[in-house]
C-alpha cells in the first residue's frame, strides 16, 4: 500500500479520536440542565456514547499493530512455504544442488503450514473485533452528537418559551 494513503488514513484516525474526545469534553463542561427529565436523559446519553465511541476508537488504534505483525508473520510464512515446495519440486525432479532429507523437508513443510493456519485464525478473530469497533466508533459519534444537540434545543426551547 502507498506510503502517503497510510499516512492519511493514521491522521484521520488519530484527528477523529481527538474529535469524538474534544467534543466529549467541551460539551460536559458547558452543559446546562433544565427541570425536563428527557433533557437530562438525552445529554446523560449522549455523553455516554461519545465516551464508548472515543474508548472504541482508542482500543482499535491500540490493536492495529497486532493486527500488522500477525499479517507480517503469516506473510513470513507463506514465503517460507514456497521456498520448501520449490526445494520438494526441484528434488523431486533430481536436480543437483543442496539437497534436505525427505523427512525434514515434510517436517518444516508442515509446520509452516500449522503456523499459516493459526496466524489466518488469529487474523480472522482480530479484524472481527476491529470492524465492531471500528463500526461503534463510527456510529456512536453521530449518535451522541445528536443527543447533545437535542439536549441543548431543549434547554434552549426552554429559556425561549418560559
């Protein structure tokens, strides 16, 4: 992948993050509350999923390095895989060279291709707590920041209309 197009997307994330946290707390330390019970519920609310949203944000950011070295790993591997068939090819087919016993070929063979198969695991259940959190800090965001709002519509309808 471009060098520039990771670089772009490691900003945004870190700048979102920031953002959902800002907002977070700029809107805790100018909140004002009414005698409307749903006022304080939608303020309390929207509080609350900005607070997962930017905890959510923060723990992807925390695993995708896991994630990277586990792709690094396996990548690792499939080069190692390809270098012991070539070897198990070229012996097969009685070229000269530097030749590795039968059975050690096959051992490393199939070792390489467990660790393949534990690392595509390990990936599989990575991404998938990834994508959820990924997908609730994307949502919740919105989610509380519409909260927020109709919290301060409230508490501003209210100094209008009393």
């Amino acid at each position: 992948m471009d060098k520039a197009i990771i670089d772009y997307q490691k900003k945004f994330e870190f700048y979102f993050v920031a953002l959902v946290f800002t907002i977070l707390g700029l809107s805790i330390q100018t909140s004002v509350f009414t005698n409307f019970a749903c006022q304080y519920v939608f303020e309390l609310l929207g509080w609350l999923l900005l607070l997962i949203s930017g905890l959510a944000g923060l723990s992807r950011m925390e695993w995708i390095p896991a994630i990277q070295l586990t792709k690094n790993f396996k990548h690792q591997n499939l080069q190692d895989k390809k270098m012991y068939e070539d070897i198990k090819s070229r012996q097969a087919r009685g070229f000269s060279g530097k030749q590795m016993p039968e059975a050690k070929l096959n051992l490393a063979l199939n070792y390489v291709v467990k660790k393949i198969g534990e690392q595509d695991d390990k990936l599989k259940k990575l991404e998938k707590k990834s994508d959820i959190k990924y997908h609730t800090h994307k949502w919740l965001f919105p989610a509380g920041l519409i909260l927020i709002i109709l919290s301060r519509a409230i508490y501003h309808l209210h100094k209008i209309y009393a």
